[in-house]
C-alpha cells in the first residue's frame, strides 16, 4: 500500500499527518487547473514567492493522470529555519485542506540539474549530491493501517527543528526505476527536471504542455 495511493472509502477513518499539518481529507489526482489556484493562492495570501524560488518538479512535469502528488523543490538563502518550517507548513495545510492536493516539498542547495540519456548510459556519469532540508515526519492512517515515515534520529540526517531534518541526497538522478526508465526511454531528448512557479502562474496551459515533458 503506497502513502501516495488514495483508497479512503467515503466511510472510513482517515488521517494524513505532515510534521505538524493533520487533514482527514482524502486527496485527488491534481490537474492544471486546481494547481494553478493552489499557486495562486500561496502568491496571494503569503511572501513564500517572494522570499524563495518555487520550482515544481516530478510527475507534474509529465502526467498528471500518472502522479497522485505534486512535488516542489525550494532554493535560496535560509536566515531561519523555523520561517522556512513555516512557510512548509502553510503550503501543507492550504494544499491538503483547501484544495485537497497532496504535495510533498524540499529545499534543495541548488535546482535539480537536467540528466541526459548521453550522461546516464556514461560509464563516466557522477551522480549529484545535493543537501535538502525538508519536514522528516510523516503519518497516513486508513481505519487500522498506519503508515508511518520518520526521518529524524536516523543515520545521516540532523533535525533542525521539531519536525525539519536536513541530510543528503547521495545521488541524483538516484537508482529510482521510474526516473530512470523515463530518460532511458526519452534518447533524443533532455527531459526538463523543473519548471519555476513564477513561469508556471504567468503562463497558460499551452506554455505548460509545450515546456514540460509531454511533448
């Protein structure tokens, strides 16, 4: 049973716990539409755009029937920690009990580099590793099953606050089989590893489907 998967029921008991963000609303697939309001919203109603560059990155950027969650990197400048925790905690909660959007978000030292099938097929290709700092706890319950993710005390990672951690990813694009597959399968191409929010939200649905991997 995948933390991703939504098999709540109309009548069962569900709970879904980021750090310190609770919803019992069973998410949906996103779709370009209630992204865009998601991200129009946090551009409205908070600084976090103003004070960080917002990337989407992952499934979004090829399939939103194939993904159930959006995923976000974060870069710039950390003068506080527990502001950065905040502002995490503030997309939690708009996206899981507002727009009932599962995202998942981590602030990376620098944005995800664009891997080509030349580089990967190399017997010569270094993987990237990259610090990220992001909530290190989380929680699904579905009547009697509980899944539980708890990052901090674990080997290589520092708690930074009360539910942020900070660690590394050793390897970038990683041993994933899906990220894998997807640029072995692409040889002509180099697939677009982010999209910044600020393009996302100043742009149309064409710039999206023109300027992300599905074409």
């Amino acid at each position: 049973m995948s933390t991703f998967d939504n098999i709540a029921k109309p009548n069962d008991y569900f709970l879904y716990q980021k750090g310190s963000v609770i919803t019992r609303r069973a998410w949906n697939r996103p779709s370009y539409n209630n992204l865009k309001d998601f991200l129009t919203t946090i551009r409205n109603e908070s600084n976090f755009l103003n004070e960080y560059e917002v990337y989407l990155m992952g499934g979004v950027l090829y399939d939103f029937n194939s993904t159930w969650d959006v995923d976000f990197c974060v870069t710039g400048d950390v003068s506080d920690v527990n502001q950065l925790e905040e502002y995490m905690n503030y997309m939690y909660d708009i996206a899981l009990n507002k727009f009932g959007l599962l995202i998942d978000i981590q602030w990376l030292e620098k944005v995800l580099p664009e891997i080509s099938y030349e580089e990967i097929t190399s017997e010569n290709y270094v993987h990237h590793k990259i610090m990220y700092r992001k909530i290190g706890y989380t929680k699904k319950q579905i009547n009697d099953y509980v899944h539980v993710q708890d990052l901090r005390g674990t080997p290589n990672v520092v708690s930074l606050t009360e539910y942020l951690v900070e660690g590394i990813h050793e390897e970038y694009p990683g041993r994933k089989e899906k990220i894998i597959n997807r640029i072995l399968s692409n040889p002509n191409k180099v697939l677009k590893s982010v999209l910044d929010v600020d393009t996302f939200l100043n742009t149309d649905e064409e710039y999206f489907i023109q300027n992300t991997n599905r074409i």
